[in-house]
C-alpha cells in the first residue's frame, strides 16, 4: 500500500476508534440509567469495534512494508491476514448477537425490564453514528482498496444493525411486546454472518494468487495494444497479490526489428500498464516474434 493509502486508512481508524469510545461510554451510561441490559449489550459491542480497528491499523502498517531479502514480493498480503482476523470477529459477533436472541425468544423474555425512554434515544443516536461511520471507512476502503478497512466497515454496521435490533427490542418492550428483540437479533445475525463469509471469502481469494476480474483484464488488453510496435497478445496472466495486482503478458512484436527496439517496445508496454492501472504493482513483458 503506498504512504497516501496508508496515512488514509491510519486517519480513518483514529477517527473509529475515538467515536466508538465516545459512543460506548454514551450506550453505557444510558443502559445502566435506563435499566436497558440490549443497550448495555449494544455498547459491549461497540467497545469491540475498537479491537478491530486496531487490528486494521497494524495489518495496514505492516502491509505498507517495503520489500526486503526475505520477502521480496512486499508486505500487501499482511492486510489480508487482518481481514480474516475482522471476519472471524464479526462472525463470531453475529453468532453471539443470533444465540443471545434465540435464548431469549425460547424462553425468558417475559422477565426482561421495561427499559426507559433514555435507551430509545441511545438506540437512534447509536444507529446513526454507527451507519454515518461505515459509509466514511468504507468509502476510503474502496478509494484505496483495502481490505481490512473494508471488513471493520461492516464490524461498524454489525453495530449499527445491533442497534437497530436494541431499538425494536426496547420500543416493543415499552408497547408489551418484549419477543421482537430476540427476532430481530436473529434476522440481524444472518446479515452480519453473511458479511463476515464475504469479507473471509474476498481475503482469502486475495492470498490464494486468484486473477482479476474480466473488465479489469479488458482495461489491460486495452493499454498493451494501444502501444506503438505491439502485433497482439499471445497471453496475458494476472493474479491479485493482497491489495496490488501483478501482471505477466506475452506481446508480438515485428520478429524483424533490433532487440533494441523490442525492448524499447516492451519498456513502453510496462510503463503504459503500471501508470494506467494504479492497483498494478509489477508488470513482467515477454516479447514473441511475429513476421509481418
């Protein structure tokens, strides 16, 4: 990851880890004045984002290494380890919030105290600060295609989805209906559990060398044959390696020419991808010859 994506991503997680203490401390305090044990929950979880996020920013530090003699191929793949750290998080979270829900929908529900109307106003403030800070860290995860900033995007609206099941969980036990907040923990539970499989999926996809999408190859067969000297493509390969993309291409070129002017022309192909594909890290050109 290049410094400016770093210092994104460190930004970002500054900005988690101080508005998740701040609103952990708020649910807290309005659960134990409100007599609410959902928000008291809520803001256990909210205390957990803050984990996460420092797992993001020491995967995103490490991944920011430069290559050295024993990993020549750079860090990147460090803030996939992270990412799979986060899904198993927010996997397990998704367990714990669907377990809590179907313990209490099975049974007991009807001791559970009428919580007051503090609680309902936390729920909301928590449901909307959780929402406004997964739409800023996962905005700057796609901006610098990370990973890991992506996997604690969805830990924050796990919360905020945690929240919302608070919310019906509070305002239906103030209505004498306590039962909808173990349903709705249980219909949440299958939203978080599905991000968290997509997030492991995307992670491990990105360690196992798996090549780019069909537009992403397009782009490339684009920039290759708009250079000067360049026939056609005998083959083209990429594979994603972490966050970066490496690319090896097969290029005919007139079997006339100097190898001067074939390496010129094959310096051209690999200046003209890493400068049109940002994501490209490393590009290797092999020339074939083809008479014309």
């Amino acid at each position: 990851m290049a410094d400016n994506g770093k210092q994104i991503a460190i930004r970002v997680s500054i900005v988690s880890v101080a508005v998740n203490i701040l609103l952990s401390v708020i649910k807290l305090s309005a659960g134990l004045i409100a007599h609410s044990g959902a928000m008291v929950s809520d803001a256990v979880h909210s205390a957990s984002d803050v984990f996460s996020t420092f797992v993001v920013m020491i995967g995103v530090h490490m991944a920011s290494k430069e290559a050295d003699e024993e990993h020549p191929y750079g860090h990147e793949r460090m803030e996939c380890v992270a990412a799979i750290v986060l899904a198993a998080v927010l996997f397990a979270t998704g367990l714990a919030i669907g377990y809590t829900g179907l313990e209490q929908l099975l049974g007991g529900y009807e001791e559970i105290k009428v919580p007051g109307a503090l609680a309902l106003l936390a729920a909301v403030v928590s449901i909307g600060v959780k929402e406004w800070l997964y739409w800023y860290t996962v905005l700057a995860a796609k901006k610098i295609n990370s990973g890991a900033l992506k996997a604690d995007a969805w830990h924050h609206r796990s919360d905020a989805l945690s929240s919302v099941g608070a919310l019906f969980g509070i305002a239906g036990a103030r209505m004498g209906y306590p039962f909808l907040d173990c349903v709705a923990s249980v219909v949440i539970c299958a939203f978080v559990i599905k991000a968290a499989y997509d997030i492991f999926k995307d992670a491990v996809d990105k360690m196992l060398d798996t090549a780019c999408d069909k537009d992403t190859v397009k782009k490339l067969q684009k920039i290759i044959l708009n250079q000067p000297g360049v026939l056609g493509i005998s083959k083209l390969t990429t594979r994603i390696f972490g966050s970066k993309i490496y690319v090896d291409v097969e290029i005919e070129a007139d079997g006339d020419m100097t190898l001067k002017d074939a390496h010129e022309v094959a310096e051209n192909v690999h200046h003209a991808i890493e400068q049109g594909a940002s994501d490209v890290k490393h590009c290797m050109v092999h020339v074939n010859p083809r008479r014309v």
